[in-house]
C-alpha cells in the first residue's frame, strides 16, 4: 500500500508509454544466445560435464540447467508491462483473455510441431518429415509476423496470416507417427516441448495474477504458494501433479508457474507504484529477494537439486540468480545507459521468437537436404565448442539481418 492508504497497480516505470526497457530485451538476448549455444554443444562429445544438463539421478544442475528457468523468469518479467500496455490500447478485459487464449494456444501449436517433427513416419505421409516441419513453421510464422500498420497493404497482410492458419492445419491433418506397436497415431501431445510448457505455464500464471494484480502483494503471495506447493510435491506429501497431463493442470508441481510468479515479483520491485521508488531502495530490494531464494533453495537441497524433476532448489536457485542479474542489467543498461556491449544480443531480444526457431529451421533444412556434414565433423572437444560458438554468432546475425528486414514474429 502507498503512502494515501490505496492499493496501487504494477506500473511499467521507465518502460511506461510504450519504450522499451533495455534491460528485459538485453536479458532476454543474452538468454537466447546461451540457448542456441548449449543446445548446439549437447550434440558435442568430450567437453567436461558442466557444459551439459545434469542427468535426472544426479542432484547437481550447471548452467545449461538455468537456461529453460531463464525463460520462465523473462516471460513474468514482462508480463505486468504487457498486459499494462495492452490494457492501456484496449480496456476490454474479454479482449485481454482472448489475447492470452490465443498466445498459450500459439506456443502449444509451436511446440507440438518442434516434439513431433523428428517422429513423423516418411512412409505414411506424403511428405518428408524435415519438409513438414519447414512447412508447418513457415505456417505459424506467416500467421504470427507482425506487418506493421499499413492500410493500403492490409488485406494482404490478412491473406498472408490466412494462408499460415491454413497451411498448419494441412501439416496438422497429414501427420503420421509409428510408435512401437506399428499403428500409425496422430500427433503426440504428452510433451509439447519447451515453447509448450512456456504457453502452459503462462496461461496458468495470467489466471492467478491478472484478476488479482491490482493488489501489489498478490505476486508475493503466488510465488509463495507455487515454491511451497513445489516443495510439497518434491517431498511425496503431494503427488496429484504427477498423474495429470498439462492441458488439465498447467501448474504441474509449480516449479515453473513459481519461477515465472518470481519474474512478476521482480518486476514490481523495479517497475511498480510503491513507496520504495529510489534507485538504492529498489537495487536493495531486488538483491534481497535474489539472496533469500539462493539461501531457501539451499535449506531445500535435501529434496534434491534437479531440473529434470523440477525440484526446488534447482528453481530458487535460478530464480536467485535471475533476479541478481536482471538487478545488475537495471543499473548498468537502464540506470546508467550501458548497452553497447550487448550490440550482439540486442536483435534477438527484442525478435526473440524469431531468433529461437531460426536453428530449428536451419536443422531441418539440413536435414531435408540430406546433409549430416556436422554429424561427424567438428563434434569432439573444444573444435567442437568453437564450431558452436561460430552457429551461435551466426544464428544472432540472421536475426539481426531479419529484424532489420522486419521479420518480426509475435505472441
């Protein structure tokens, strides 16, 4: 509460009025750099073993295991900014959750077509299965492409959206997966990949935190909640979450709605209406919560420290060091205007979606091709680590080309 007695609502501070903060896009780009570099050394032998994600019997995580959780915390990050400004355009809250219906239902899309692509039986389809996965991709992309706000190229522009909608539903009704007992089967929704668990988790954080976000303590309260609920699962005292698909409990053992509830705490300390508005208060306040996560994950490890179970201590101890981060992003980039060092960064954060199907895209076109070149060279040690390196600058650099060429694809 403010010093008048009432309850404030998040505002979006510096980034009020529709300016970008420079922090969440720095952020979010040197996120998605780390990405496409680890998820391109996984395929890389002979590197010592903090340079891959900790196997699920291990209680160890590196920091390959922080980057999903990352993720997590920038889409909470954003989030009061987003529906802020949303809310600001239109005030239509029916227009709101049709906005968030229609985010979770695209990266549920996204992510189904990224887990099954590999999976698809050549034989019962009339396509390829790297040929349907560039044709279901350029699909969505059509549909999500932001094309300005031109008049006279309007209805185009409605084609071209039409057109994606279309051709994902064609890619969707051809699909054909042989599973082990040889009858061909559908798509498979059992995982829907990274960008899926985004989407599900998303949607689960806006039905807690939209209806109560005009109450500052609300996020605290949530994230509270989802870590205790974590924990609770962690130690067997709850164990319903275990037996329910996504799409009936997107909040799964709340690991990651937590960890997103984290980004939306972290948010209101440096961008929302409250009596702690100096620079020094708020960087005090951020390096707190970051501090109290590391030291409750810690009080936590006899639980296990995992990211493929999702426990709790891998979470607070990435929320930990998120939140210690983003706080020092806020004052180098957004206090004292230091963003030239992040030049390389920058496109991919603020064309993040984009950035992140691009390897996607250039691993099926490889494979559509018929080239495995990598698959046997440059795939040992640290030749192998700089050959990643070198993907990972060329991956930025096509972002850069493409945002600049205003490829822009938006949730």
């Amino acid at each position: 509460m403010n010093a008048t007695g009432h309850t404030p609502t998040v505002t979006a501070g510096p980034a009020a009025g529709g300016a970008r903060l420079a922090s969440i896009d720095i952020f979010r780009g040197l996120t998605i750099t780390v990405m496409i570099f680890v998820n391109e050394l996984a395929g890389v032998r002979g590197l010592p073993w903090w340079n891959y994600h900790m196997k699920a019997n291990i209680d160890f995580m590196t920091y390959v295991d922080m980057v999903f959780p990352f993720f997590l915390f920038i889409v909470g990050l954003s989030m009061p900014i987003a529906i802020r400004s949303r809310l600001k355009r239109n005030p239509s809250m029916p227009g709101l959750w049709l906005h968030v219906a229609l985010r979770t239902a695209s990266l549920m899309i996204l992510g189904l077509i990224l887990a099954n692509a590999d999976e698809g039986d050549a034989s019962r389809m009339i396509i390829r299965p790297a040929v349907w996965a560039i044709l279901a991709l350029t699909g969505a992309a059509l549909f999500l492409n932001e094309y300005g706000e031109s008049g006279r190229h309007a209805k185009f522009h409605l084609g071209l959206r039409v057109f994606g909608v279309l051709l994902v539903a064609a890619m969707f009704a051809i699909f054909r997966h042989t599973p082990i007992h040889g009858h061909a089967v559908w798509i498979q929704i059992s995982y829907p990949e990274i960008l899926g668990l985004i989407g599900y988790t998303y949607f689960a954080v806006a039905v807690l935190y939209i209806p109560t976000r005009r109450w500052l303590w609300a996020p605290v309260v949530w994230f509270v909640a989802m870590m205790t609920f974590n924990a609770l699962s962690a130690a067997k005292w709850i164990t319903f979450d275990d037996r329910l698909p996504y799409w009936i409990w997107p909040f799964s053992n709340g690991a990651m709605a937590g960890i997103m509830f984290a980004g939306i705490v972290t948010s209101v300390i440096f961008l929302g209406s409250h009596r702690w508005q100096r620079l020094g208060q708020k960087t005090l306040l951020g390096v707190a919560f970051g501090i109290l996560a590391l030291i409750a994950g810690w009080l936590l490890t006899p639980l296990g420290i995992s990211k493929i179970r999702a426990t709790p201590t891998w979470s607070l101890y990435s929320i930990g060091a998120a939140v210690l981060m983003f706080t020092a992003l806020y004052w180098i980039c957004d206090v004292k205007k230091k963003t030239g060092w992040a030049f390389f960064a920058r496109p991919a954060g603020s064309n993040t979606l984009t950035t992140y199907l691009l390897p996607d895209f250039w691993y099926f076109i490889l494979t559509a091709a018929g080239i495995g070149y990598f698959d046997t060279h440059f795939n040992y040690g640290w030749p192998g680590a700089v050959r990643c390196a070198v993907f990972t600058a060329f991956i930025l650099a096509v972002a850069a080309l493409l945002t600049r060429w205003r490829v822009l694809l938006r949730l």
